[in-house]
C-alpha cells in the first residue's frame, strides 16, 4: 500500500501518541514470567508487540483485554511451557533479541523466525554473547532462524558492548535473571535504560554504576517476579514525526500530550532545539518512565555538526532528523551511525534515496551523512519515495510532503503498522491528509 500526502499551509491542535514500543514489549515479557496477574496501561497495540503476545501466548501465557488495558497472566519464572511451533516476530528486532534472553534459560527447544526484513538482520550480536553465557543458541550464519536448546548452565558474564546496542544489554540482562552469579553488561554509549527501570519496577533488584563516559548494569538470578501494574507512556519515537511535522510548517502550534521523556530516548528533541527548534517541554510527571506535554512551534533551523553522544539517544529518530536537517539553513553533519544501516532497512541508503528524491544535496559515507538544508524558504520536489517497507522510512516522508512543491507518492508504507498503527488519523486530526491507496 502507498501513500499520497500533500502540503499543508499550517499545523495546529493537540494530540496523542501511541504507547511507548520498547516499553510495552518489556512490560508484556516481564508480567508474562511473573507469578500473577500485571495490568498495563498505554499498551502500544502495534504489529511488533503484538508479535510479542502472540509469542508468549505460545508460551503459555493468557493476555486478556479489559478496556483499553492488558491483563497479563504471568506464568512464574519458570512456568513458561513449550510452544507447539515455532515462534514467530514478524518484523520486530526487539521482540526477537529480548525473548532470546529469555527461551535460552527454558528447559524446552524452540526455533525463532521473523519476517524477511527480520531474517536479513545481524543476530550474531545477541547469539555469541549468550553463548559465552552457556546458552545452547544457534543461527544461520548470524541471521534467522535462531535455534535454541535447553542448557544445562547458564552463568553470569561480565560483557561490554562493542555496538551500542539496548536489545543486546536487555537480552542479556534478561538472560541473567536464570543465570548464576552475577551479569554484567558494560556499555560506553549510554542506550536506553527501559529494561534497567522496568527490572526496578517489578522488584528485580539491578544494580548501576555510572562513571564519567560508561555505564554497568549488573543483575543475579531470580527465583520469583512479583507481578506489578505498568503504565506506558506514549512513545517519543512516535511523537518526534509531529515534532518534525509543526517545526517545518509554517504558522504552526502543536501541543503533544503525555509523552515519554526519558532522557536516554530523546536525544532528537535535544538535537532539534539546538538547531533552532521551538520546542517547549510542560507538565513533567515524574515517575519510573517520566511523561510531559510537548509545545512545538514552527522554527527556522540551522545546521550543526551532530554530537555523537546523541546518536544512539535519537537512532530511530534519524530519518526524521535527516529531513529537518534538509531544510536547515547551512550543513548538518552526523557521523559514528553506522548502526543505522542494521535496522528494519539500511536507513542510510534508504534516507539517501528519500533525499535524493525531493531534491536534497548530501553526502552519503558509511558512518552517516552530510546534508546541505535547503533553508527556511527551501521547498521539496514533488516525487516519489520507496520506505523499503521500513516504517520510520514511511512515516518521515510523510511528514517531508509538508513542505514539497507538490503531492508525493510514498510506496510501500503497510510497516506504519508496526508501531504506528492510527498514524493516519493522528495526521488526520491536525489536518494533515493521508490519501491510502
Ligand atoms: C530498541 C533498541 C534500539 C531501537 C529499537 C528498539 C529497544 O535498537 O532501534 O527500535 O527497545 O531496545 P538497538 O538496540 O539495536 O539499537
């Protein structure tokens, strides 16, 4: 299915985000090996989670919907029984690492596979480490199928991650709830901490150091999870397209509600105000994931060199970033984000070819890009733009077509429902109009 999306003369209003996807993937497996029943609130009902459900439903585990929230009915940590198939997670790269940390410790076999963008994807950095573990896990020369056999040890590591990477460090955290001893995960750029919380939230003691450029995260097995009630805030990742969408229109006002503000996650609103961007953070709700409004005004943008502390921060906010960036006054620089060609599509290659279509000037090299912003009054070219079937790709050319000369086709957007599944008609609500065809 593709997508017609045309220009707007302004963007106002107020809307709602989806919840969050990482958390909602961590909240269903964690309520799933507690011993009784966790609600969760602001599940995002997106393709990815529901893969997740589906998974763990194979597993055991009864999932029943009371309004708009998930009742799960953990199993206990070691109550997970063997599934009757193999175990299936769509396009989700979380879904699959994270549950790997988990299926490693069961006494029962079970073979994961995904859909064909999942099984091009590098599995090496989840299987090695989880070996070293003692886990009995193998692939097809590091991608899809995952084959995994009950061990008979699983031992505590101490690992640093040579990709900055949060579905490793949480695969293996994971697997460090069934392993003796302690585990050790090591990280020098700081990726998001949503399993390090949700572990505090469902009592699962973790313990971290900080020290000037690192971060460890240490866990020990545990014999019981209680369960807990999760709230799931709305998702950054999600919100940042409409961040991107009122920065660039003009005579635009867009308040966003309750957003998840956890600050390893929104490098990209960090990013945004240092070029310029008008956006204004409200109502802060502290808690374990802390939410707040977000007011955005459209802005004139100016180009920076990219910091790299940001990059993992803001990873699946780059293909929006790359289109503010291209309509900045003067060069945006981003390197050290090779990471972004190992996600749901190459998303350098894929954004090269988006920018390349509407007309933009850059460089593409391995690690990143460097892009000439057309600058404030700069316009796209009407045209035509492959997602590659990547959500993130999808929606970020969506919200480019603001500000082209004209009507752009964007082929190959049914990966929206992924993680955005009512993106449409939150453009709908703010006046942006979505044609499916
Ligand atoms: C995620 C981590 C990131 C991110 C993905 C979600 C997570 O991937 O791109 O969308 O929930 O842990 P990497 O850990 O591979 O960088």
């Amino acid at each position: 299915m593709d997508y017609f999306v045309k220009p707007v003369e302004s963007i106002k209003g107020e809307i709602k985000v989806p919840g969050d996807k990482s958390i909602t993937h961590r909240a269903m497996m964690l309520a799933s090996i507690a011993s009784g029943q966790s609600r969760l609130t602001g599940v995002l009902e997106g393709e990815d989670c529901l893969a997740t459900k589906k998974v763990f439903e194979h597993l055991g585990v009864n999932f029943i919907k009371e309004n708009d929230d998930l009742i799960v009915e953990g199993v206990g940590i070691k109550g997970l029984r063997q599934p009757e198939r193999e175990l299936d997670f769509g396009n989700s790269g979380t879904g699959i690492r994270l549950s790997s940390g988990i299926l490693v410790a069961q006494n029962f076999a079970t073979e994961l596979i995904g859909d064909s963008s999942l099984s091009e994807r590098p599995m090496s950095r989840i299987v090695e480490p989880l070996s070293l573990m003692g886990a009995n896990i193998s692939s097809n020369q590091g991608t899809l199928p995952l084959h995994i056999l009950p061990t008979s040890s699983l031992r505590g590591i101490t690992f640093s991650l040579p990709v900055a990477s949060a579905q490793v460090k949480s695969a293996l955290l994971l697997a460090g709830l069934y392993a003796e001893g302690y585990t050790e995960v090591k990280e020098d750029k700081i990726t998001r901490n949503h399993t390090e919380t949700i572990f505090n939230e469902f009592g699962i003691p973790v313990e971290v150091n900080k020290s000037k450029n690192s971060r460890s995260i240490r866990v020990s097995k545990s014999d019981k999870i209680n369960p807990k009630d999760i709230n799931i805030p709305s998702d950054f990742s999600s919100a940042a397209f409409f961040i991107l969408a009122a920065l660039i229109t003009p005579k635009s006002h867009l308040r966003i509600r309750g957003v998840g503000i956890n600050e390893t996650r929104i490098g990209f609103l960090h990013a945004l105000r240092h070029m310029g961007g008008k956006i204004d953070i409200q109502n802060i709700q502290n808690g374990p994931e802390p939410i707040a409004d977000l007011l955005i005004e459209s802005s004139k943008l100016k180009g920076i060199t990219l910091n790299t502390k940001l990059v993992a921060n803001m990873i699946d906010e780059m293909p929006a970033f790359f289109i503010a960036a291209s309509l900045a006054e003067g060069i945006t620089i981003v390197k050290d984000a090779e990471e972004l060609r190992a996600k749901e599509s190459d998303r350098l290659e894929a954004m090269a070819n988006a920018l390349g279509s509407l007309g933009v000037k850059f460089k593409l090299n391995q690690d990143g890009i460097v892009i000439h912003g057309l600058g404030d009054k700069g316009q796209f070219k009407a045209s035509e733009i492959n997602s590659l079937g990547d959500h993130r790709i999808a929606m970020a050319s969506s919200i480019a077509s603001l500000r082209a000369d004209g009507e752009v086709r964007i082929v190959d957007c049914d990966n929206v429902g992924t993680s955005f599944p009512d993106f449409i008609e939150v453009c709908g609500d703010i006046g942006i109009k979505i044609k499916e065809q």
